[in-house]
C-alpha cells in the first residue's frame, strides 16, 4: 500500500472519528441537532446497527475464509499416555514352558508426537472457494443493507419535511379562521352579522384544533422514526433543515431517470452469488469421488517398568509415510446430492427471473409515478393561485355583505386542501426518485 493511500485512509478514520464524537458531546449536551439529508444519512451510516451488523458478519465470513486457508498448514500433535498392565499380554509358542510367555511390565508409559501434511485434496480447495463466495455474498449483503438504509433515511427526512409544512399549512388555516371568527364576533356585537354566523365561525375554528394536534403528533413519530434509523437517542431534540417547497424546481425540471439497468441491483447480484455458490457446492460434492493423499510422521517414545518410576531407558521410534484414501462404494449419497444440488441451481435461476420481472415493473412504477408526480404539480399549483384568489375574494364578498359564511368556508378549505395535495405531490415524486435508485443499486449519499 503507497504511503498516500495509508495517510488518506487514516485521515478519513479521524475525521469520522471526530464526527462521531462531536455527535455524542452534543447530545450528552441536550443540543438540538440540525440535520441536512447529507449529514442525516452520514449519522446513519456511521451509527445505524444495521450497518454494523453488516460489517460484523463481514469479519466473522473473513476469518472463516482464513480458517479454510488454515486448513492446507500441517498438523501436529501430541499424545500421552500411561498403562498399567494387570493382566499382562502373552505370546503363545510351544517353545515356552506352558505354551505361553508373559510380555512387557506391568507399568507402561508412551508418548507419541503425529504430523500429518495434505498433498492432494481436492474437497479442501472447493471448501476454500466456497468460503471466498460467503465473503462475496457478505459485502453484497452489507452493499444492499447501505442501500436500503440510504432510502429510508430520505423517505424519512424528507417525510419530516413534509409534514412540517403541512403542519404549518393547518397552523395558517386555523389562524385565518381564528381571525374571521374574531371579526364576526365583532360584527356581531355591532349588529352587522348574525347570531348563527357567530356560531358558526366558532365551531369552524374548534374543528381544525384535533387536525393540528393530530398532524404535530405525526411529526414527533416521523421525527423519532428518523432518529431510531440514525440510531440517536430518542430524547435528543432534533431539526431537520430545508424545507420540502424547495424541491418544487427540480420536479419541473425532471425528464427522466436515463437507463432503467438492473446490474447493480442488489437483490439480483445476491441471486447470482446464490447461484455462484450453489455451482461450487456440486463441484464439492463431486469432488469427493476423487482420492485423497496425505503425508505423515509419527514419533513415539516409550519406556516399560515393573514399578512406578522413570528410571528405565526410554526408546524412540520414528515412522514417516502416505496415506491414501480412495471412496469405492458411498450407497450412492453422492450422486443424489448432485442431483438435489442441479434442482437448487434451476430453482434459483427461475427465482431470479421472476425477481427481475418483477424488479424491471418497479422500475417503470417508480418512473411512471414520478412522471404523474409532475403532471400534478402543475395542477396543484394552479389549484394553490386559484384557491388564495378564491379566499381572497370570499373575505372581500363577506365583509361587505354580499357573500356568506358558508362561501368563506368554502374557499379557506379549498384552499387548504390545495396546499396539503401539493405537499403530498412533492413528496411522492421525491420518495419515488428514492424508490428508483435503491432498484437500480445506487450507492450514493448525495442528493440530486
């Protein structure tokens, strides 16, 4: 590794390090964090337990890989053992008295030291490949869990952000329709409006209270929605910055998404290491037909006495060979995990086709959605004039006498309604754009 990569590694260590701290100073602090969707989905990246439950199952997949690789090293081990002979073994022979002889001492001691070393194993270097795929299925899982993750925390922000502003919009209504109460109730008491429109306003006024505590209480779930995805604690007060009108431009702007390819989508990269390490598991089960050959030493010293002690000499007995394994007869268990195994691989490729389909009808769902999306916007926003002109008209009529209460009504939930529909038009189009590239397998934290 050049020593420019090792310095440019080391600094992005201590930079996320730092971020992280500081994170945590400020929330020990109680300080409102102010979050961009940028810096939203940094913290998450960083702190989410999904991402680092990812990156745990990475190293654990890694060292089962080095353990595979381990297994080619020679082994070695020793035995020790002590016998004591009650009934010691004989040896049979007409030549003794009795037809028989005694051998060895009553106490036997031995210790034997074993290296064995595989030459040729075929089944051990297809048990190493197999480790290497769990590795590669590993980053694509860690690869699709960023993905997921980036798009919930944008379906979360930006949920937020709507939100926010339908809030407000509630807020304006309820205002508006506080102050056309306050000014019938003053007409009223001057005789220039009725005792029902009094009424009226008031109650008009009073049914907005639970839609505005209804969409606050909507906000603080989004909001801890949001902060569970950065894994924050849910006590940390937290804003999100911007604000989702914003985005209006960019809608207007839109042409399309460009290609709709499906080669980084992780779901179908997943499949092909599926199939990938279905393939090498039948070349593993096939190659346990082939012979295996080992190499191996034994070393042994032992010593015999009629009493418990070590005073004796002790030999040594050193023995170096191969050993050769070859299967002849297996009751055929090879031949039908080779066929369970070809009927996995042939599932797997009709899952992936059906997962492709059924991907590539996102895709267009997605773009169609978005494509909608803007078409209403315009729509909405014409509403939005028309419904202010409306209002603003209703207000002049009612004051001079020529209007009526329910045509005021009338107009400031229309126009309310209005400005909601475009709020939520925005961000469908924002959170199909998201539901577009998490298809499409795209990786980066920026925003468009």
């Amino acid at each position: 590794m050049k020593l420019r990569t090792k310095v440019t590694i080391a600094l992005t260590l201590l930079i996320s390090v730092a971020t992280v701290n500081g994170l945590h100073a400020r929330e020990a602090a109680g300080e409102t964090l102010t979050l961009t969707v940028e810096r939203a989905l940094e913290i998450a990246l960083n702190e989410n337990l999904s991402v680092k439950i990812a990156g745990e199952e990475i190293k654990r997949v890694d060292w089962l890989k080095r353990e595979n690789w381990y297994s080619l090293l020679p082994s070695l081990g020793t035995n020790a053992q002590y016998t004591n002979n009650i009934l010691k073994p004989v040896f049979f022979s007409d030549f003794f008295p009795g037809g028989k002889m005694e051998i060895g001492a009553t106490n036997s001691y031995a210790v034997t030291s074993t290296l064995q070393v595989p030459i040729f194993s075929l089944t051990l270097f297809k048990s190493i490949q197999l480790s290497e795929i769990d590795l590669k299925s590993a980053l694509e899982s860690a690869r699709n869990t960023k993905i997921e993750l980036i798009a919930q925390v944008k379906n979360s922000f930006y949920g937020v952000l709507m939100l926010e502003q339908s809030l407000k919009v509630l807020e304006e209504s309820y205002n508006n329709a506080r102050q056309t109460a306050d000014n019938i109730k003053k007409m009223y008491e001057n005789g220039l409006a009725s005792e029902y429109d009094k009424i009226r306003s008031d109650v008009a006024v009073r049914n907005l209270l639970p839609a505005i505590t209804q969409a606050s209480n909507g906000l603080e779930l989004a909001k801890m929605q949001l902060k569970v995805l950065l894994s924050l604690d849910l006590e940390t007060p937290v804003e999100v910055a911007g604000d989702i009108s914003d985005y209006e431009k960019e809608i207007t702007e839109f042409n399309g998404m460009g290609t709709m390819a499906l080669d980084n989508n992780s779901s179908l990269k997943s499949l092909d290491i599926q199939i990938e390490k279905l393939g090498k598991t039948y070349e593993l089960i096939r190659s346990q037909r082939l012979p295996s050959l080992a190499g191996f030493a034994n070393h042994q010293l032992q010593m015999q006495s009629e009493e418990f002690s070590f005073n004796r000499m002790w030999t040594n007995s050193v023995a170096v060979g191969l050993a050769l394994q070859i299967p002849i007869f297996n009751k055929l268990s090879i031949s039908l995990k080779e066929k369970q195994t070809q009927v996995g691989i042939r599932q797997l490729g009709y899952q992936r086709e059906m997962v492709e389909n059924n991907l590539t009808l996102a895709l267009k769902n997605s773009l169609n959605e978005m494509k909608r999306a803007k078409i209403q916007l315009e729509s909405d926003k014409e509403a939005v004039n028309q419904a202010k002109k409306g209002y603003e008209i209703a207000k002049v009529r009612y004051s001079t006498g020529t209007g009526t209460l329910l045509e005021l009504n009338d107009t400031e939930v229309a126009l309310t309604r209005s400005q909601l529909n475009m709020n939520q038009t925005i961000y469908d189009f924002i959170k199909a754009r998201n539901e577009f590239e998490k298809v499409t397998g795209k990786e980066t934290t920026e925003t468009n």
